[in-house]
C-alpha cells in the first residue's frame, strides 16, 4: 500500500464546495485505482474514487441516521487507521473461470463520535485494480446494542452526466426493460405506470434506480455501482439527483418503514464501484465475487452445474397451463377439480421431454404446475396457496421420478410461493424432505405477488433474510437453488454454491407473454443484472414467431444463433434448454450446439463488449481443451473481428461456426461451417441485426486436421 | 319461532329519530329476549335488542366498508329470510357441565345490494334466551370473491349511560386492570400511558375499549358484548361514543392498516350480546361456547385437564432467572455462557417441584427458562430469539423427564417466542416433535414483545390464525396448549379441545412485579376475560408478602383464602398452583383444598355474583358426588349467605370450611372447620375485605355424620 497524501490534496483542490477539511486525507492506491478518505470539517466521513487519474467519484457522503432521526453520519474523529495488502486464489466450486485471483488493499478506519452517545463507526474498503469496495462495520459498544438503520447516507457523487443504463428502483421487481438515457434524464415514473405485465410494482421515488446500475462517461470510462454480500440488510437502490449528478443510498424499507434492524457487532453488505477504460474488464471482474465470504458448505460435492428442458415455455406461450381445472370452481359434484385437458405437467407430456432429455443428454428436467393450487394462485394476496407436496392427480410423482432415473435424467422441483413466504416457510422442511425423498436434486422458487408478511417487499431486509434461509435449507437437504423473482444477487453464490442461478431480470420469458425484449436488451444484462450473479435468463427459443396461439403476432426479437450465443454470454451454471422439444427437433443440426455448450468453465475471456451494443466473449469447458464463443448485437448488424489467441499456441481446432443469414428476412435462418482454425487465425463474425453467432472450438483430429478447410 | 310485526312497530315508535323504514321489522323472540331486524329507507340493515320489553340495543348499524372504501352498508334489499328452531345437547370433552344445551331460533336473511355489483351478504341471527349472536356470512358469488374489510360497521346503540367494566381497546395485550365507570367517562388515555409495566401497548383510540365488555344498566340489567369463534378474522374492539352511547365495532388492523383479508365464502365471527337481569345468568351463560363449532378433533382421549406446580413464580420474584447467565455478554474466553448461579430451570430445582407435585398428587410440572436465549430474548423486536430444543447446560432433558416419569409426574413445556411469531411458525414442527418424543404433553406459550412479522398486531388477523395453526399443530402431535399474550379467547375450546386455557388477561402474576391487582379484579373477570373461555391465571399464593426480596412492600392484595377460592371461582382445565413448594408446605392443611379441587366438573351453580364486588360458585367434579365452593369478595368484607340445594336429597356431606379470619390484621390467617350438612343447610360466608371462602362437600361416611358436628 502507498499512502499518498498529495493526490487527496489535488482532489481537494479539484472539487471545490465539497471540502475534505478535519484531517488530511487518507489515499489507497491499487493499479489506476485510486481511494481517498478524509473526515470533513464537521467529522463526517468522505471518500473519493479516481481512476488513472480522472475522479469518478468525488468526495460522497457516507454514515447513518438511526433510530429516531439520529445523527451517525458526522461528529465522528478518526480513532485508529490500519491498512493491508492481500493477495490469495481460491477456487470456486463452479464458475467462469477455475481459479480467481483476490488482490487488494485494505484502509479500515475506526471511528467514533465525539459528543453524545460517543458511538464507534468502522468503515473498510477494500481497493482492487479494477474498483473499490467499502461496508460499514458496527462493533460490539457500550451504547449501540440493538438499533435500527432509518436511512444510509452514502452518496456516489459522479462527476458529470453520465450515460446509465438504468431500470426503476422498485422494491419489488426487476423485471423492467433498459433504459439508456443521461443521468439527468433518469425519470421512472413513465416506464412504472405502463409496465402493466409485471406482476407487483412499487416504484415511490421517481429518480431511484436499481443497481447493478451501469454507467459511461463522456470521456470513456466504465462506471458500475453495485453491493455485495447483501445479507440482513435491505437492497440498495440509488436516488439519482438529475442536477448534481449524486447518486445517494435508498434501501428498502420494511413493513413498518424502518429499513434495517441490526445487531451490533453487524455489517452492512459492500458498497462497490468497478471502474475501467475497457468495458471487456468490467465484465471480466470477480470484485463483487471476491467480496463475498467464502463458502459456508464443507461438502459441495453434490453441486452439479447442468442443463434442463422443462414443461415451462409452453405454459407461457397458453400450449398448454399450470392448472388441472380451468378455474379453482370448476368443480364436479364431489368436489373434485375437472381436469381442463390443458395441463402441461401430465404424466405422458413430463415423459415426453424425459425422453428427450435423454436422447440429446440434457441432464434434468423441469416441471412446472405439478403441484395443487393453481387454479387459484396469484394476485389476491392469499397467503395458503401451495403445499408443495400434493401433486395433480395426472402427475405421478413416484412415476415419474422412476422414469427419470431409468433414463439417467433428473427431475427439477419447481417451488412457485406466489409472494407468500410465511407458507413457504411454514413448509420449509415439508418441501425439502419432499425432494430429497423423490429424488430432485434442485429447485427452482418462485415469488410472483405481492409479498406476504404483508408489507414487507421482495428486496427488504425481511426478505433478503428469508432467501438466505431458504438457500441454507437446500443446502442442508442438498438441493440446488434457481431463484425467480428474487433480490438481484450480490455474489453470494460464493458463500452458498448452492444458490446456482436466478431471475432477478426480464427475463426471455417476456417474449412469451409481453411486449418482449428489445434487441440490445441482452447486450445490457451482462453490465448490470449479471454483475452480481448468474442469471436464469431461460435461452434457446428456437421457434421465434408463431409460439403463442392466441396472438401470432408475437415474436422474439433475435435471430436464432443470438439465442445460441446465449449460453455462452449469459453465465449461468444451471441454464435452461427453453424450447419445446419439437422446435428442437426441426433444427438438430444447430441444437447440436446446445447439447455441446457447457455450464462450467475453466476459463472466459471477454473479447468484445459494449453495453447496449455487443457482447462477445468466450469460454473454455470445464476440464477439456473445448473453447466456446458467443457473440450478440443490438438492432445494429456488425462485424466483429475476433483473434483466436485463447487458443494453446501449437493445436488445431474444429470451429464449428454457428452464424446469422445476412440480408433476407427470415431470422431463423442460419448456416452452420466446420473451419480448421488455430491460435493465429481471426475470424469475422458477421452478426445480423439483433443476430448472434456461436462457435465451438474443439481440437481437430488428424483427419480432421486434412478434410476441413482453413478459416479465411 | 314466533313473527311479531307488532313489536317491531312498537319498537319503531320507541325509536325517533333511528327509522326503521323500508320493510316492516322481523321479530324473533326466545324467552324474554327479543331481536328485531329491518332494513332502512337506504337499505341498511339495522337490529336491535330487547329484554323482558326493554330495549337493550336500539335500532344499529351492520355491514362494512370494503377494499377501497366500496360501500357494503346499505342499498341492500331483502331476498329471502329464514327462521329455524334448533334445539341440542353437546358433551364438552371437558368443562363446566358435564352436557350443554343448546337451544336457539335462527332468522337468516339474504340480501343484495340494488344497485352496481349487486353484492350478496348474509345475515344470520341466533336467539337463545340468554342474547343474541348473529354474524356475517359473504356467499361465493359473482361480484365478490377476494376481497378486504377495511371497516366493519356493527354497531351496538346502547340505551342509556350504563356503568362500564373496561380495559383499553389494546392491539397488543389485554393486561390492564379494570375501571368502572359510566360510558360517558370512557376514555383509556391516562390508563395506557401510565400502564408502563405492559410491555407493548398499542391504543390509538382513546375511546375505544376490550371486549368482552360488561354493563350494568341503571336499571339493574346485565349486557356482555363480544364475539365468539374468531377465526381468520381479526379481534373487534368497541369504540364508545361518549354521549350516544353508540358503541361501534373497531377491528384490529393489519401490517398494512386493511382490517381483514377475506375470500368468499367467508364468515365473520359472531357478534354476541347476552343479557339478563341476573349477574348469575351472565356466568352461567353458554352462548359464546354453543356459537362455535363443534369440535374438529375426532381423537380427544389424550386431553387430560390437571393441574401444575412450575418454576415460574420465584421467577416473577426475583428469587432465580429465567436466563443461565448474567446477560449475553458474560462469556468465557471460549464463547461460552458463564453461570450467573442464579438460573431457575435446574435439574436439581426442578426436581424439588417434581418431588413436590408427586407428593401432592399434581399432576404437571411447568418449567420456564429451560431452553437457551433468555439473556436476551426481550425488548429489541429480535426475530430468532429461541429455537425451543436447546437446554441450558443445567438442564437435563431426557433426564429430567425419566426423573418425572419415575415419579408419575408429567412435565410441562414452555414455549416464549417474545412476539416473533415467524420464528415460532419455522420451527414449530421441530419444537412439537421435540415435545413428543420428550413426553410433553401440554406446552405453555408465550408472546412477550411486538410482534413479527412487523406492522402486525397480537389481536390482528394474521396473528389470529397463528394462534389457531399452532392450536392445530398441537393438537397433530397430541399437545395441550395453554396460551399466553394471545387474543383474549371467544369459545375456540369447544372448536379445538386441546386449546385448553390462555391469558391475555391481566393475572396474578401483576401482584410479582407491578402495582398489583386491585381486590375487585377476580370479582370481574369471570364477567369479562372469563365469558370467552378458561384463564390461566396462575392462583394460589400463600406467601402474600415479603415473597419479593428486592422490593419488600408488595403483597398480594387477598387474604389467603381468597387465593383458594379463585380455583373455583376462576374456571380453567388446566390450573397453575403457583407459589413455591416451601410457601405451601407452611400451610398444608389449607393447601389440602388445593390438592382436592378438581379441574374438570360435570355440573356448576353460579350462587352470587355482582361485577366489580362479589362472586360465588359451586361446582361438581367430573365423576364424583364431591362439590367445591369458591367465594370471593372486592374490597368490602362481606356475609354471603348460601343454601345448599344443589346437593342431592337425603345425602350427608362432610363439608370442610376454609374462612377467613376476620378483625385482624393479617390476610395470610385462615380457619379450617368441618361440619355435617345437606341440601336444606344454609351457610353464612363471612368474607373478609378482598377475602374468601373455599369448601368441599364429600359425601360423609357413617363415622363422620355422627362425630362431626352439624353446621348451625
């Protein structure tokens, strides 16, 4: 570490008003990145961030107002100051890479407040080379036992009108489109009120955004605000004052306002900034990961990384439903439900993507609207609405399960709570047993509804705490979590390995049932929502028009290589295999990538990125020498010029070149070309508007070697 | 059932100024009381009660505000009406009466509202001769299928300023003592703020007042008003309008201020007005327990009444603790809990209450402060407080229990879970297992503190239905509940037998560590807290003074013998004897009538009763020819003279008198007299102030009729 006290000097010159004045300030630098700290002339805390030189955030507010109204943001002398440097590796148990590297630098500051309650405050950053990361610490102390947090000051004063790419700050969803406008144009009140397909809405303050919230300066800089390690504590979202360009802590309230109830000794989650000329290095950065505490599950060997096809698009597409009955009163005069002949989760239909499960080796399968209630499951704030054990009378669970074996295929539980999560919680140990003793091995939750314990929201404090719970009671049943409608991650996969993927995001469902997503709107996710964690985006829809029956007009706005290319851009380590098996069937030939493109990796390289434009990036397999490309753009078709470097030097490769049709109308087209390629060769993608392209890379055998032709 | 149009027209020219107007009044009589129903020149529907030809309730508002202020008051108009005469007898697994009768006329009216979504409501009546119980029924129909109640309507028009036995309209406990006073003075405002030893209190309606509500009218009729069978539904408090006597139903609110969620067909419960112009019949009366359901338990051999001595009042002392260490922060070097000498729940203490209840014949041992977390468990609205299986060091669970077991003795559970009831709810399997495979088989629960999930109330609907989930989940393992800081009972024991006995009353544990109870308390809770169902109000103090080491000056305001009577007076199947083994061992002779009071009676005379100043009882133990006499007085010493007709003629019994002393100075002074009498005796209790009386009845042998002497 080097204490640079000039630099804090500069800075002060550099911003004037916002002065840093009780004591000289502290400075952390690591690489470009660099942290100032410094108690201003009232003893409130302020820091800093520079990058290379150029301030990215100017000296911001931090600290508190507890309780009733109580000042914990000034008044506050530096005690003690201590710094550290470390340097380790640590292994994830699955991930984008085999091995992450955690550098940093530490300036932990213990301070305490003057007058009053003489109340102890530790703050820690952490400072990387690709950003800075900094929580709040309340020690064990005489006067600060229980409390709570009524508001966090902490402020991200940017220092010009940024381009964002930004979705409301909702405390209840983050199913929103993009939008990309400059800070000063932030306003959410619009897109709020006319997002009617989202289920629950509540949106208060007009200029709040949430994060992982992405930004680019005028001068090209990277900016991305986020949290990790949200644990016991409400989401951050960001309050974005149009005209000074400060971004200032919201957090979640609770039912009863109050954002946060604590305990000291406790912590807030981190506070992080990644910063970079290079927008490839924001994607590439594990500082939200590295954050994180390790692992808390001394055995993960039961933790399988996998692909799953599933009775699920063709329920949001009105094929087939969730429910047995057409209404929870279609009822025949025993009080028996008559069956609609619409049920999705049968017994003939599960085995139907069983079968093809294991044909094309895709491990699991998923099946949604197994279980009773859904006649009558969402919208109305009912709080006993599933069981999460009783299955339809058409869906035999010891069946099915049997058939499923039989065919080396694994059967995933779905787990919808439609909000009520006091009745999940009820039922916590029912539902789990229930997997463990039928064999599913991974479940995929749900909250779509207004939450219960009435007037708590999906990302406050109460809830952030009952997704913990749930992810640790998998892990004690050792069952694998894809959580939908759930908090945005911050990195916990790190500490539960268990907590694989989730929602969080509009997902591709939106295509089935909405006015769908845009066509950069898969260019932004990796920038934003994938920044905390992977995402269950739900890839691989194949049929891009004509899925919904009722409404033919709808279609999804990519080519189909660009829902290819997903699997690769898309991280997550539990991903699904989307379409219907049939719509499969029609293009095996580009399904093969599919069945290839692995879930875990030893290695990733971003090799192009833009947010809102492109995404290329590409990925080694998981103990093999397989290499495997995505590529993606916007409305824009583009060429990407891609060197092939990753690849050991000395080896051909088999590319298998998965690529739009340019120039005709029909963005279902693709062609597939087997190339010999090595380390030297460059290939352009040639991508369609909204196209993609996908390549697996696979070292050529020696026949190979001599039949294929060279990439040109 | 008789149709008197006549006095519905009388009662109409009674009225001006509260019209009954659009259709002539249905009248349905039982005995002296008579209901009248008629809907308004709006189409409101409005009731009203008399008695023996006086008016109890006038002419009074029905029906709700629904979710966004829908009115579902008036504009109805009268589809069909209905009268039925049941006549029934019902066998209680335990109770007062061995067999109750159940004898009412129903009148059912089905209206709909005339105008926009032509809503259904059902009205239905019960008129026994004691009162009237009617509540809402909401059919399944078009226009109505979820929905929320923000304000139900119900209105009690009282006829004059009567005299009022009340505590605050609380949403969160039922602890305060009592005031009498006209309606006119209502007003809880001094009383809540001044009740600082309540631990959470919540009364923003400073006229707003508990039910059951007991009135005494300036002509000498008696009116109780409450609700019976209140299930997913939260608990109505009375607003009373000081100057017209119109008390209004005042609903619990929810987290989020809506007063119910409800989906039709739904139910109310039942509003309940019982009268007469004896107090006796007031106590005696059966309304409330017949309006609930029969009872849902097909298994009720496992449902033993008993009684039990615990480590529980040495806690509320001060002699010992709850907790095991200091405070959470006494640790040793290794993390653990450092004894602070003083904790309650020892094996070795605990043995000496199992010593002592097998040596008397009780059958159950309570112990509070067995299970870890009391060195902080209060106060801080915590949500994982107590996890309900873990001891403390000193307490040995299988030990223990095979110690009790040894000795004939069944031990009791505590569960507290200070008002988190998410916490509780999580683990409520595991802590009813824990009981059964430890041989509990009746649990004590407890909800000290605000309760989670936050925002909502102790007598709201979500705590409403906790209370009945663990009721239920009780009775799946074959557990007895008696139930502490829970909404103040409405029958449910009928409905669920293992919901033996509750609090949600201020009990005689107020005499440990607060002001106390005044010498009229027991006189006017069986009119209150009683009418709903048994009270666990932990009687049998011997030690009436110096049993507080810190605080010398407090004493229990009975004399001894009044103690003694309250098990007779106080009705509960399951019944504390509360002070410490060595404080009875000092009067064993007095304590004699403690070890023989039954807790189950197959027959009971309510003898004298006025609120607020006297109560006398007499009851017949289940499967003997044995009666019990309880006699209490308020602060006026007084002579009650009693016959003795409810013993059969021509059998002598040996009846053993427990009295007071009187003319002296210490309460704690008693005379035990035994005398031969029958039906024709007559007997003069001599009651000191805030004393009592106790007597057995034990049919007498030949030796005994001829050496004892005859009372005279």
């Amino acid at each position: 570490m080097r204490l640079s006290k000039t630099l804090g000097t500069l800075l002060l010159l550099a911003c004037s008003g916002c002065v840093f004045a009780q004591q000289e300030p502290l400075t952390v630098r690591k690489g470009k990145v660099q942290l100032d700290f410094q108690l201003d002339e009232k003893g409130a805390p302020r820091y800093a961030v520079s990058y290379d030189g150029k301030t990215i955030v100017q000296p911001s507010s931090m600290g508190f107002v507890l309780n009733n109204a109580e000042n914990f943001y000034d008044d506050f002398t530096l005690l003690k100051q201590a710094t550290n440097s470390v340097h380790e590796n640590w292994t994830p148990v699955w991930g984008e890479v085999k091995s992450i590297q955690n550098d940093y630098t530490t300036l932990e500051l213990q301070l305490q407040q003057a007058h009053g309650n003489k109340r102890l405050l530790h703050i820690v950053f952490k400072v990387y080379e690709d950003g800075v990361g900094f929580r709040y610490e309340f020690p064990e102390q005489p006067n600060l036992d229980y409390f709570t947090v009524q508001q966090e000051k902490t402020g991200f004063q940017l220092t010009g009108n940024h381009k964002a790419f930004w979705i409301p700050g909702d405390y209840d969803t983050n199913e929103y489109p993009y939008t990309t406008s400059l800070l000063s144009e932030i306003d959410n009140a619009q897109l709020v009120e006319k997002s009617t397909d989202i289920a629950v809405r509540v949106a208060p303050d007009k200029h709040a955004v949430q994060t992982p919230l992405m930004l680019k300066t005028s001068d090209g800089l990277y900016i991305n605000i986020h949290e990790a390690a949200l644990l016991n504590y409400p989401a951050m979202q960001l309050h974005v004052n149009n005209a000074t360009y400060d971004l200032t802590a919201n957090l979640v309230p609770s039912a009863v306002g109050t954002a946060a109830f604590l305990h000291a000794p406790a912590v807030t989650p981190w506070r992080t900034i990644i910063v970079s000329n290079k927008a490839t290095d924001i994607l590439s950065s594990k500082l939200i990961l590295n954050l994180n505490e390790p692992s808390k599950l001394s055995n993960t060997s039961w933790i399988k990384p996998m692909k799953f096809v599933g009775v699920w698009w063709e329920l949001q597409t009105g094929k087939s439903s969730w429910s047995y009955a057409a209404s929870a009163k279609a009822k025949d005069a025993q009080g028996k439900l008559i069956p609609s002949g619409q049920h999705g989760g049968n017994n003939e239909n599960v085995k139907r993507y069983i079968d093809f499960a294991a044909q094309h080796g895709i491990e699991g399968v998923l099946i949604e609207g197994w279980n009773t209630g859904w006649e009558d499951w969402f919208g109305n704030w009912k709080e006993d609405v599933f069981d999460f054990v009783t299955p339809y009378p058409d869906f035999d669970v010891k069946a099915l399960n049997a058939y499923a074996k039989s065919k080396g295929v694994q059967l995933v539980m779905h787990n919808e709570t439609s909000g009520s999560a006091t009745n999940y919680e009820r039922q916590l140990d029912t539902a789990y047993r229930f997997m463990r003793e039928n064999g599913y091995n991974a479940v995929k939750t749900g909250y779509v509804g207004k939450i219960i314990p009435r007037g708590e929201h999906h990302d406050g404090q109460w809830m952030v705490n009952h997704y913990t719970r749930v992810a640790e009671k998998a892990a004690e049943y050792q069952v694998m979590v894809d959580a939908h409608e759930q908090v945005r991650p911050t990195g916990l996969h790190r500490t539960y390995p268990n907590w694989m993927t989730g929602e969080a995001s509009r997902g591709n469902e939106y295509n089935a049932f909405s006015i769908g997503n845009a066509p950069e709107h898969e260019t932004i996710l990796p920038f934003t929502r994938l920044m905390g964690g992977p995402m269950d985006y739900t890839p691989g829809i194949f049929k891009l028009s004509h899925y919904n029956a009722a409404d033919t007009a709808k279609r999804v706005r990519t080519t189909l290589v660009k829902q290819m290319a997903l699997y690769v851009t898309m991280y997550s380590p539990i991903q699904m295999v989307s379409d219907l098996p049939e719509n499969y069937e029609a293009h095996l030939d580009a399904f093969q990538f599919i069945k290839d493109v692995p879930v875990d990796w030893d290695d990733t390289k971003v090799l192009a990125a833009e947010p809102g434009d492109y995404v290329s990036i590409v990925r080694k397999g998981k103990g093999t020498e397989n290499w495997y490309l995505g590529a993606i753009t916007d409305e824009q078709a583009r060429d990407l010029k891609t060197g092939l470097d990753f690849l050991p030097p000395g080896v051909k490769y088999v590319a298998t070149l998965y690529a739009d049709v340019l120039n005709q109308p029909d963005p279902a087209k693709y062609s597939i070309k087997k190339y010999i390629v090595d380390r030297t060769t460059a290939i352009t993608l040639k991508l369609a508007n909204s196209g993609g392209a996908a390549i697996s890379f696979v070292p050529a055998t020696a026949a190979e070697a001599k039949q294929l032709p060279k990439y040109k």
